[in-house]
C-alpha cells in the first residue's frame, strides 16, 4: 500500500492570484471558475495552488503567513501579517 504524501508546513507569501473561466464548446455547458493562488515560500521557489472561492476572496497580495499542502493540493493558511 502507498503511503499518501506528508503534510507540509511552510512559512510563505502571497505573490499573486488568478481566476480561470474555462471555454466550453457548448453553450449551455456550466461555466464554474477556477481560483488559484501563487506563494512564494521560504527557500525561494514559488508553488501555484488551486483555492476554494472562500480562500480566494480572503488573500490579498503580499500576505504572510504559514501554507500547508499536501502533493498540489491546498488544505488551509494561516495569515501572520497582512499588507
């Protein structure tokens, strides 16, 4: 049996986010946005994670805090410090 990814807990900074209105070919196909979110985190490297509207709408560039993942999945972040 495989062992699912660690949690992982590191301190990070907003860099920017995004919103994603995909194209159907079909008009009357639901439209739903997707919401992603760029960190930057401690040794340099920037990681793009897809958000829940809710999260979305609470992050603002330049915000601080601690992000935790699993693999590419967004679970939660705690803000330290909000520009």
């Amino acid at each position: 049996m495989k062992t699912p990814p660690k949690i992982k807990q590191v301190e990070s900074f907003v860099v920017t986010k995004r919103r994603h209105h995909p194209h159907h070919l079909f008009k009357n196909a639901p439209k739903s946005p997707s919401y992603f979110v760029t960190f930057e985190i401690q040794d340099g490297s920037q990681l793009e994670l897809e958000v829940p509207y809710e999260y979305f709408t609470f992050f603002i560039e330049g915000d601080e805090g601690v992000l935790y993942y699993q693999d590419r999945a967004f679970l939660s972040f705690e803000r330290t410090k909000r520009l």
